[in-house]
C-alpha cells in the first residue's frame, strides 16, 4: 500500500496519475490531503482518501496506518516545515510504515552562507532525521523546476528581455511532471532503499542560452541582463514587486550562479527510461503561443 501526501497539490496529482497510468491499481493508492473537499477528483479514481495534517500529529499516525511505501512531499510551510516533517517521519514509524520516499531539493552548499538556506535548511534537516528514524529511506534532490522559469523571467520577457542575476552559469533544471514520473517508478519498483538520487536534466543550460531559445520562438532578439544582486533588489522594489518574491528570486539567481545546480551526474534519465524534457523542448511550448 502506498500513501501519497499533498496529493491534490501539482508533484502529489502527477505521481498518482503516472502510478494508474502504469498500471498500479488504484485499491493500492492513499491519498492525503487536508481538505477532503478537494479530493473529488481523486476518488472518482478509485482512491481512497485520509485527511492529514503536517501540523498533526496524531492524524499523521491514523492516517499512515497500514502503509507499507509513503512518498512524503515536502511541505510549503518555510516557517513551520522543520516541525511538520519531522512530525511526518515521526508518525510513519509509530504507524509501522516501511519506507518513506522524500522529496529533497538539489544544492552544494550546505552552509548559511548559501543563498538558498532559507530552502535548502530544512531539507538537509528532514534528510538527517530520515537517516536517523531507523526506517527504509529514498531521498530525491530534486533540481530547481524548470516550470518556475516563466516566473523568473516575468510576463514581459517578449517586450523587455530577460533581467535577473544569475550570470551566465548553466544548470540543469528539469520539469516537475518529469520528476513526478520518475517517483512513481520508484514507487512501483523495489531496490531503491536507503539511496539519494539526483534528480535533475541531462543538459545543463544557462540563462543566455535560454534568451538565445526564445528569441528563435518569437522571431525576435530577448536581450539577457544580468544586473548586480543590488540593482535587481532595488529596481524590483521600485517596481513594487512583494519582498518576499525578490527575495527568492534574488536568493535562487544567485544560487544559479554560484553553480548550485550545474550538474554533471544525474539519475533522472535513468529512472525515467528516457531523456527529461530539455529546456528547448519546454520554452518552445511555453512562448510558442
């Protein structure tokens, strides 16, 4: 039996729809959710639905009873997610779960000098209470999704050019529906116990690179620039971009370039059976229409 949390959420809906289309049978799928009015959709799947809180305890335990695999997706509570996943961890052992498959995020720097510690803290955190807890363990280093960039670049790419600081370092993000496929493989196989994968693209590829992609869709010249960490914080500000939104793309661009997800090795290509979705392949479809 597996047990899948946040799954009305897009990482939690993609596995379970990737696990009915290879012919895991729905009687053998959990779903958790907070909101069981949300869960329609689910049910009319075949699958049953708990309701389940990271925040508490003693429902994660009724909830993780007789669970056998849990896929245990990282919350988005930044404050909280220390607490709620060590509570997630805590309960799948006392309800007597064999193996939880965690969704980690990719990063080299595991110091506070990091530009991303403010995500990359509590994974580090959760993977070290995993190692610990004495159970069967899968943790997945998911790279920065490749479904973010339109965000980062902003909805006036086409008329104004890319502006963020990120350099010209490459990386190798990867779709959410790719990683999305992959855990459900890993869920239907067995011999992943006790590993870390990496899951990021085949290709590593850099901003300038991405504008160059653009460009060709739109039959038009994206200019690139990549401003100082000051000039982009202030220029976003004076724009009246929300504080917490500049932070984290100040925080991820200078991750980009720091390198933190430049990637030689990667196992998605592995457990997918193919080659992810390239960058190509993704911006074409995004800045086609």
């Amino acid at each position: 039996m597996v047990l899948i949390t946040g799954a009305t959420g897009n990482y939690g809906k993609s596995t379970i729809d990737f696990l009915l289309q290879k012919g895991f049978s729905s009687s053998n799928i959990v779903a958790l959710v907070r909101n069981e009015e949300k869960a329609s959709g689910l049910k009319e799947k075949g699958i049953a639905v708990r309701v389940g809180d990271y925040d508490n305890y003693t429902q994660l335990v009724e909830a993780f009873e007789g669970i056998d695999k849990l896929l245990l997706i990282s919350g988005s509570d930044m404050v909280n997610r220390d607490k709620q996943h060590q509570n997630a961890v805590n309960a799948a052992k006392e309800a007597g779960v064999n193996h939880i498959i965690y969704t980690s995020f990719e990063r080299k720097n595991e110091t506070e000098t990091s530009p991303i510690t403010f995500v990359s803290a509590t994974h580090i955190a959760t993977e070290n209470c995993l190692k610990s807890s004495g159970l069967d363990y899968t943790i997945l280093r998911n790279s920065l999704y490749m479904d973010m960039l339109p965000m980062f670049f902003g909805d006036k790419v086409v008329e104004s050019g890319i502006f963020l600081p990120a350099g010209d370092t490459k990386a190798a993000f990867a779709l959410r529906v790719d990683m999305a496929e992959a855990t459900a493989n890993i869920l239907m196989t067995e011999g992943h116990e006790n590993k870390t994968y990496n899951f990021s693209n085949s290709e590593n590829v850099s901003i300038p690179e991405m504008a160059g992609i653009i460009s060709e869709v739109v039959g038009k010249e994206i200019p690139y620039h990549s401003p100082s960490q000051e000039v982009y914080v202030e220029t976003l500000t004076k724009a009246n971009v929300p504080s917490e939104y500049i932070g984290m793309f100040a925080g991820f661009s200078a991750a980009i370039k720091q390198g933190e997800f430049t990637v030689e090795n990667s196992d998605l290509e592995k457990i997918l059976g193919r080659k992810p979705i390239t960058a190509k392949e993704f911006l074409t479809k995004v800045y086609a229409s």
